[in-house]
C-alpha cells in the first residue's frame, strides 16, 4: 500500500470511530504511529477502546472498517483480537477492548493515540511502561544461557525421535533466548529503531552480521545447529558477561558436538 492510500485509511478509520460516542479511544500502533517506521509492505495496526459492554458490534463484524467489500478473509486471535486481509493482500491487525480489557491483556511500544474521549492516552503510557519493565525482567533473567542449552539439548532429543518439526521449534526457542541475552548483556537494543519488546524486529538493518549468521545456523540440522549457535553465543557474549554459566554450557556443546561425530 502507497503512503497516501495508508494514511487515507488512518483518516477515514479515525473519522468512523469518532461518530460512535461509544468508542473512547484509538491507539495507532508501530509502523501505524510512526510513518518513519512504514513501508510497502507495513500494516495498519491499532486499538479501538470502547465503553464497557460496546465491544460487540466491532468484534462480531467488519462492515466498519475502511473498504470493507474488499476484506478477503478475517481471524480470530482470542476475544478481543482481529485480523483482516483485503483482497489487494493489504492485512489490517486490531484490538478490541474497554479500558480494564486493555490495561489487562495489552502490550504497547510504539504508539499514538488520535482519539483520547476518556484518559486513553495516559492508559496507552502506562500499558507500554509496564510492558517495558516486564521486558526488562525477563531478559534480566540469569539463568537464560541454562535455558539456552536446555532448549538445545530438548531440540537434540525431538530430532533423534525423528521429531524434526518439533525439534526445530525448540531451536527458533533458543535463536530467541540467545538475543535476549544480547539485549541485557550487549547493546543490541540501544538503536533508537530497535523494538524494546522483541529484538527480532529490524534485526537485519541493526545488526546484518548476527542476522546473517543466524540464517546460516538456523536451517543445519541438530546437533550442528546446537553447536554453532552455542559457539556463537560464547563468541559474542563471553566477554561482556564472563560470570555466565559458561562451563556448563561447554559440557552441554561437547555432548551435541559428540553426538554429531557419532
């Protein structure tokens, strides 16, 4: 979608909403808010608050949306979630909720609040506050290099059930566990375009060797992978953060290495 055909949707969604004094807010969210963050391939993205009991008739269906007659097909994510896909391939992704709803079950980094009827703005700051400190807690965490090699070593077993999907599951698991190390321990995420919430957005303009790195490591099956990537992280991390538990990581690498050379 073209910039002026994205931004004529913000305007004409923003203008429906505003003629339901039901609705108390319209949080924008990501690309939405920023327009330096969009390109062709961006999304709308955004919250609609409504009164308590108001939820319905924007859950139940999609006439309101702009250009609704040419929506291809809409999903369901839990109660309060949408998502639309024209027919042009352009996806719309949306939230539904009263304000309790919101504050219960909602996460934010970048936003813009362009409908405010009822403290949405101060609501959205504090959502994303809180989703920031939460953020913060877990990559905090100090046992995550032990749940780095026991996401490997899980993804190890399934492979050699011949669980190969599953194995690769646990393996993404570790691809994320190991960029939460990098957050907390590294400054992969002081980029004023890095996303506070999840380190894998962007990742190939913020760091392009890491991001080629692990695509070459992701698809090799286990016990390489494990090994590379376990290789990796001691190679980027050991330095900044030498009171790791760098020596059990090192026993749990020589058993996928030896489990390879068998």
């Amino acid at each position: 979608m073209n910039s002026t055909a994205f931004q004529n949707f913000i305007e004409q969604l923003q203008a429906r909403l505003e003629a339901d004094p039901r609705v108390l807010g319209l949080v924008l969210l990501g690309s939405t808010a920023d327009s330096s963050y969009r390109d062709q391939w961006s999304d709308h993205d955004f919250w609609v608050i409504t009164e308590t009991g108001a939820q319905g008739p924007y859950l139940d269906a999609s006439a309101w949306l702009p250009d609704a007659g040419s929506i291809l097909l809409s999903v369901r994510n839990g109660p309060s979630r949408r998502t639309v896909l024209y027919r042009g391939g352009h996806k719309v992704e949306y939230a539904i909720f009263d304000p309790a709803e919101a504050d219960a079950g909602g996460k934010i980094e970048r936003f813009r609040v362009v409908i405010d009827r009822a403290g949405v703005a101060e609501l959205a700051r504090a959502i994303r506050d809180r989703a920031h400190r939460e953020r913060a807690e877990a990559v905090a965490r100090p046992d995550n290099l032990e749940n780095l090699c026991l996401l490997l070593w899980t993804a190890h077993e399934r492979s050699l059930r011949g669980e190969r999907f599953s194995a690769h599951r646990y393996l993404l698991a570790s691809a994320d566990t190991l960029l939460d190390l990098l957050v907390f321990h590294t400054d992969l995420a002081s980029a004023p375009a890095a996303d506070r919430l999840d380190p894998r957005r962007r990742l190939e303009q913020l760091r392009p060797e890491l991001a080629a790195e692990l695509q070459r490591v992701l698809p090799l099956p286990m016990p390489r992978a494990g090994v590379e990537l376990l290789d990796l992280a001691r190679r980027l991390l050991q330095t900044a953060a030498p009171g790791l538990a760098w020596e059990q990581a090192a026993v749990v690498r020589r058993w996928l290495d030896e489990a390879g050379r068998g």
